[in-house]
C-alpha cells in the first residue's frame, strides 16, 4: 500500500499525461452535419466519419496553458471570491453571525418535536434543501463555489466537518442538478434538441428530484452524525485544522462601536441599489426558462435593503456586514433568474460585497488591498487547480479522439431490448461526462445522435434525455476534469483523493438509482413519455 497520497496536482498531471498516451492508439474522428432528403422533408443528421488522429507529445505543456485560458472565467471567479471574503472575514462578522446562530440553534433544543429530529439536522436539511431546489431550477453550479467560505465555517462551528460543509452545499446543488426539473442549460437545450415541448415530462423528474435527494440527504446526514460524534473519524480531521484555527478567535474583540464609514458604505450602497430599481421597476423571473412572472422585485429589494441595513448599523457594525452578505445573496437569485447573469456578474456583485466591508470597517484603501491580495493568494492553489484540469480536456480535444470515444459507445446499443438500451445510453453520458463534463456541451454533441437513434430502436426520446440527465449529473460530483469541483475542493482544502474515497459510495448508489429510475420511462405510460 501507498504510505503517501500523490498531490493533487501530481494527480492530474498523471491524467493529462495518460490522455495525451491514448491520442497514440486511439484513431482520430468527428461529427459533422448532413443533411438528406427524406420524404421530401430536409432532414440534419449527425454523420461520424474517421480523420487523421493528432498525437500529442510537448503539447502535454502547452494543453495546461489552454487549460488556464478555457477555465480563465472560473479562475478569476475563485480569486475575486477568495480575495473578496477575506476582506470580509478580517471584520469577523461571519463569526457574530455563527455565534449568534448556534445560540439560536441551541434555543431550538428546547422545542420537543424538533429535538426528536435534531435541532442540526433541522438545519442542514434546510440548507440542502434550498441548495438543491437551485440546481433543479437554473443549474447552480459555479455558484456554490462563493458559498463555502462561509458555509464550512459554519459546520466546523456546529461539531462537523469540510467534508459536511461542501456537503450541504455543492453535494446537494449538485444532487438537485442531477435531478433536475427545470434546469435550462441541461433540460431545456436537450429537449429543444431532441424536438421535445420544454420541460415536459415534469411530473416524473419531480418524482425523481425527491427520490435522488431523500437518499443523497440521507447519506450525508448519516456522515455528518458520526463525525460529529466522533469528529477524528473525520478523513480530513487534520486538513481542518486550517478552519478550525480561522474560527478560533474569541468574542471579546468582536464587541466595537460602529463606525462612522460604515454609516456612509450604508449611504453608497442604498442609493446604487436604489438606481438599480429605478432603471428595473420590474422584474421577469424565469423559473427554469419559461415564461416566468413579473414582479417589482429589485424595489422591493431596495426597500428592505434600506431598512435593515438601518437597523443593523444601529445594532453593530458586523450586523450591517452580515445584512450585506445577505442581500449579495438575494441579488445572486435575482440577477441569475431575472437577468441571466453569469460568473462575471456574480464575481463583481461578491467585490462590491468584499469592498463595502471593507469600508464599514474603518479600513482605508491600502488595507482594503492589502487584504484581497491576501485572500487571492490564500486561494490561488484552487484556482491553478482549475486550470491544470483543463488540460486534460485539451488534450482529448486536440488529439481529435474526443468523438471517436463517443461513437464507439454509441455502436454498442446496437440490437438490445429498451430496458437495456436506456441502460447503456445512460452508461454511455456517465462516461462521456468524464471527458466532456460540460452540460450544455454534451448536450449539443450528444442528443443530435441519440434522439434520432432512440427512434430506430423504439426508446422514447424523453426516456433518451432523462438518460442523459442522469448521466450529466451524478459523475459530476466526482470527476476531476470537473472545474467546478476541483475549484470547491481547492477552497474547502480537501484533497481529490480523500473527497473520491468518501463520495465514492454515494456515486455508485446514486447510478443505480438512476439506473432504476430510467426503467419506468420504457415500461409505464408516463405523463410527457
């Protein structure tokens, strides 16, 4: 046995360079478009024919400078959050709101019927609960990210651990995403693709999004009891010594008088807030790309943001940074859902945070700085991460071993029974998730070729893209070519090997339940199959 676990980077390296070995046996090939008259109907086709493969040799070096440049938006994203929340951690307000919330939690013990359940599992259900409606309703995913500098503190505080507190947040997004009802960047392009009215089929997905979260809650729960039990049971006891010295401090520091700055950060902020609700008095939500409702949502933001912020300033300054935090949040969901904001808007919505922090501190220009330049390097491993992984990607691109992979899949599906091919189609975009862990991506590359397939052999083309939902989501949650989890495990501190070793189990239970669940889409009469 190995004494010692091979660095992360040394991980994907290893991948990088095993891929660039495969673009030397594997034979080059690609899709392309034909269109051929049938009926006289013009019908597009996707047509695999073989090319000349590209093996790659020097380029293993070059493929992780590609990696950088493809993965430049979440690398960036990961440094503005870690640089951002420093500032905003330096003000310990995430530790008044953490006391304060334990003191609430403690309160609840005394209530009977939530002490037969826990007061903490009470709480961890509700924020997983939250989490994982936001991967089912408009694919949370890269946003999760932001959330766990706040949300592990939060379980180290509560007697868990890292692993928990990525748990409750991008496990249970990641669960809801996989399970997904009215995800747009999943659903709705694979449906649009497969000729499918959108978002039909609803009333199964829904029935599955509760099946695939009771048993994912289920195991972390099961976890999170015997850590906090016994908490050097945890894999990563050691790594969270690095939480449990940030959240070491004590309170009597945390008791100062508000000062005058925060006053005029409170000022800035509710007249920008305010221009922003002039310029959208009103507000359309999608809710997973649909029509969606109109409602006046950014004033009545702005509204509440005016007087809570108020009334935090005159409580305590932390309060007021805390109130912040909250509204950062609020406009998160509002922007994403209303607006179709993406990392960019939601990396500048978290800089403004950090900085107004910064601000209601007392602190000048120079510290402020000072303190993002901290945070950016204390996170700066994560974001290398990131791009190193993209590698890999590159690689498989470049060699043009990418689509001849796939097509050799799709040709085993040949001649079974409909049970079997949705099995294998689904075996087939959980593999193919590992090379092209992109949605919207394998979507666009995939359901061209298996709709029509599903035609030939029988299949329902709603089972086909719920195979390929199932497919989508559940490998995602372990798979290092994935940047966002490489990125969430880059800021929580946890080694890949360790994170493999404990989700491991919750993967496969998870692909045999999707297994599972595909089966009534070929054997019932379905609503939307």
């Amino acid at each position: 046995m190995f004494k010692k676990v091979p660095h992360t980077y040394v991980i994907i390296f290893s991948l990088v360079i095993l891929a660039a070995v495969a673009t030397w046996f594997v034979p080059g090939g690609e899709y392309i478009q034909k269109t051929t008259v049938v009926d006289g109907v013009e019908q597009t086709q996707m047509v695999f024919q073989y090319i000349d493969s590209q093996p790659q040799t020097w380029e293993v070096f070059a493929s992780m400078v590609h990696g950088f440049e493809k993965g430049a938006g979440i690398i960036i994203f990961i440094l503005m959050i870690g640089g951002a929340f420093w500032i905003m951690n330096a003000s310990k307000a995430v530790d008044v709101g953490i006391f304060s919330f334990l003191h609430f939690v403690k309160r609840l013990d005394n209530y009977r019927a939530i002490r037969f359940f826990g007061a903490n599992n009470l709480i961890l259900v509700l924020i997983m609960l939250m989490f994982s409606v936001f991967g089912a309703v408009f694919g949370m995913s890269e946003e999760t990210i932001a959330f766990m500098v706040v949300l592990i503190p939060l379980a180290i505080s509560m007697g868990y651990d890292s692993i928990t507190g990525v748990g409750i947040v991008y496990l249970a997004a990641h669960l809801g995403f996989a399970g997904a009802v009215l995800n747009p960047f999943t659903i709705g392009i694979a449906q649009g693709l497969a000729d499918l009215p959108l978002f039909s089929g609803f009333e199964y997905r829904l029935v599955c999004w509760f099946v695939i979260n009771l048993v994912g809650f289920a195991y972390i729960l099961w976890y999170a009891a015997k850590v906090k039990k016994n908490p050097k049971a945890s894999p990563v006891y050691e790594q969270d010594a690095y939480w449990r010295n940030r959240g070491a401090e004590h309170e009597e520091e945390l008791d100062r008088p508000t000062p005058r700055a925060a006053w005029w950060a409170y000022g800035i902020t509710t007249l920008v807030v305010g221009l922003f609700a002039f310029n959208h008095p009103e507000t359309t939500l999608k809710v997973g790309g649909g029509e969606g409702v109109t409602w006046p949502v950014v004033p009545v933001m702005a509204g509440l943001f005016a007087l809570t912020g108020f009334l935090s300033l005159r409580k305590r300054v932390h309060f007021f940074i805390l109130n912040l935090l909250s509204f950062t949040i609020l406009f998160l969901v509002i922007g994403v859902m209303g607006y179709e904001w993406y990392i960019t808007e939601i990396a500048a919505l978290f800089l403004a945070m950090g900085i107004l922090s910064g601000i209601s501190m007392g602190n000048d220009a120079n510290t402020i700085t000072k303190l993002f330049i901290e945070g950016a390097k204390d996170i700066m491993s994560a974001a290398l991460v990131v791009g190193l992984a993209g590698g890999i990607i590159v690689i498989l691109e470049d060699g043009k071993i990418v689509h001849t992979i796939l097509h050799a899949l799709a040709q085993s599906m040949s001649d079974l029974g409909n049970i079997a091919s949705v099995g294998i189609m689904y075996m087939i975009q959980t593999l193919i998730n590992i090379f092209i862990p992109s949605g919207s991506a394998k979507a666009a590359l995939t359901m061209p070729i298996m709709a029509p397939f599903s035609d030939l052999i029988g299949l329902s083309r709603q089972a086909t893209v719920m195979a390929f939902q199932f497919g989508d989501g559940f490998t995602n949650m372990i798979t290092p070519t994935s940047p966002v989890l490489i990125g969430v495990l880059g800021v929580a501190k946890i080694p890949y090997t360790k994170w493999f070793k404990w989700v491991a189990p919750l993967i496969v239970i998870m692909i045999l339940l999707g297994f599972l669940l595909l089966i009534p889409t070929v054997t019932m009469e379905l609503n939307g199959f």
